[in-house]
C-alpha cells in the first residue's frame, strides 16, 4: 500500500469522526432531560468520594446488587458472560427515552433489545464492519479504533458500550477516556477485554434452563433460563443473585429467580424470542 492509499484511509478516519460528531451534536440539542428513574435518583460511593451521581434504570434485579444501588452516570463498568444482562440494560434505557451508543459489537443482538422493549431509534451503532468510512483491517494498516470512537460518542449520549475486541487497554489511556465520562455525564461499558480502573463489574452465566410444564430437570417446553449473576465495585465484596430470564406481558424481561421447580406464571419463550437472546454469550 502506497503513502497515499495511507493517508487517503486517514481521510475517511477523519471525516467518520467528523460526522460522528455533527450527529451528537443533534441528538445532545434535541434530546430530553437526563432519563433518571424514580426510586435510583442518587448514590453514595466511597468516602473519598462522597458526592451524590444520578442513576441510570437499570432492570431491578440487576440494581440490587449493583454497588451503589445502580448504573451511576460517570462511571465506568464492565460486563461479561451472557448477554441477556447487557441486552437489558441497553433495553430499559432506552425504553426509558436515553440514548445508547453500541461501538465494535456487530453481533450484538438488536432484535433482543427490542424484545426486552428497548427502543431502536434512541441506539447508535458502529460495529467496525462494513461501516461506510471505516476501514478494513485485510486492506489498510488503519484499524478501526473502538476506543477512540467510543470517546466522542461519550459526548451527548447517557450510555456507550464498547466492545474491545481481546485487548487491553493501557492503564494511561483508559485514565483519560474515564475522565472524559465523567466529565461528560455519560456511562462507559466494556466488554471483551481488560479495562483497568473501572468502578464496577458485572458477570454473568447461565446457571440452568427451565421447562413448562415442569415435570423433571430437562423435560418439557423451555420456558426461560436462569442466570447466576455477579456484581463486585472497588474495594467492595462480591455480590451475587440468580435472575431468570422470562417471557411476560409481550417482552422478555429479567425477574427474581424462582425456586428450581415452581410453576411460573409467565408465558414460554419460543425460540425466535427470548431464548435466542439468552443464550447469545
């Protein structure tokens, strides 16, 4: 590849984060008011950091074991295992009227989103593949920088998730992009590789499958799984909770887990519905 092949995908670099933030600068004049849910309004962290942050809706499972009570604006948290747990936090914002910004997952479900009630239109998403402007790693020496992207889409939306892609991110540079979120309002949320320094991790796996109607483990219609989900903040004890993953009132949601063996009342998920998404590691 020539030098001018080079700077010709730097160009397109260039004008993809331009762009990038000609839409913020739209979505951030014309959104609403900060989306903060009635009974997470504020959150006391460590008391060398004693200020109160507002709190973005969170599934209510997920918010009573998150340190802090909640999905602080600000932070940095990370999240791994089932997706079902990242699937819903990008759901209830949106349903709630956030704006959610996906950088570098392209095989993160959207239809999901929808199914847990997320609304599509309040999401942005860079995957990093086929995406006009950005590059091809088999082509050019520019890689597609999720990281960079994710730091000016933290400028106007409540929450960014970041898939990594394997790396790890330099202690320096993550100081800075954390900065920026904080400065900024806006949640950051890593997947798929090592970011230092953040505030909390969420983990997640499927624990079991359950059956309607139930008469042995393993037999009859999947009607839903169960997840044992974990929760640990700086300088915090781990916390964790089993959460089921359900099909009821016409979206998938995720609710306390019932006792292995209860009826449930809610309806199945078929396999083009919610279990599709539940078993997307």
């Amino acid at each position: 590849m020539t030098s001018v092949d080079v700077r010709e995908a730097d160009k397109r670099v260039a004008d993809t984060l331009a762009e990038l933030r000609k839409k913020l600068a739209t979505v951030s004049s014309t959104k609403a008011k900060p989306v903060v849910p009635q009974n997470q309004r504020t959150v006391t962290v460590a008391a060398s950091e004693q200020v109160d942050k507002e709190m973005l809706p969170i599934p209510a499972p997920l918010a009573q074991i998150m340190p802090g009570g909640g999905l602080a604006r600000g932070s940095v948290v990370a999240v791994d295992g089932a997706r079902s747990v990242l699937v819903s936090i990008i759901a209830e914002i949106t349903a709630s009227g956030g704006y959610v910004a996906v950088v570098g997952l392209p095989h993160l479900s959207l239809h999901a989103v929808e199914e847990m009630g997320g609304d599509l239109s309040h999401v942005a998403v860079v995957s990093g593949q086929g995406d006009p402007g950005v590059f091809d790693p088999g082509r050019s020496p520019v890689r597609f920088d999720p990281v960079e992207v994710a730091a000016v889409l933290l400028d106007g939306l409540d929450l960014v998730v970041v898939g990594l892609g394997g790396v790890s991110v330099p202690p320096s540079r993550a100081r800075a992009v954390m900065a920026r979120a904080r400065a900024k309002g806006s949640t950051l949320m890593v997947t798929d590789g090592r970011w230092s320094g953040v505030q909390a991790t969420l983990s997640a796996q499927v624990a079991d499958y359950r059956h309607l109607p139930f008469r042995a483990a393993g037999h009859g219609r999947i009607s839903g799984l169960s997840l044992s989900v974990q929760a640990r903040g700086r300088g915090t004890r781990v916390t964790e909770t089993r959460i089921d993953v359900v099909h009821a009132d016409d979206r998938v949601r995720l609710v306390a887990a019932r006792p292995v063996g209860a009826v449930a009342d809610a309806a199945p998920v078929t396999a083009t519905g919610g279990l599709t998404i539940a078993v997307a590691n």
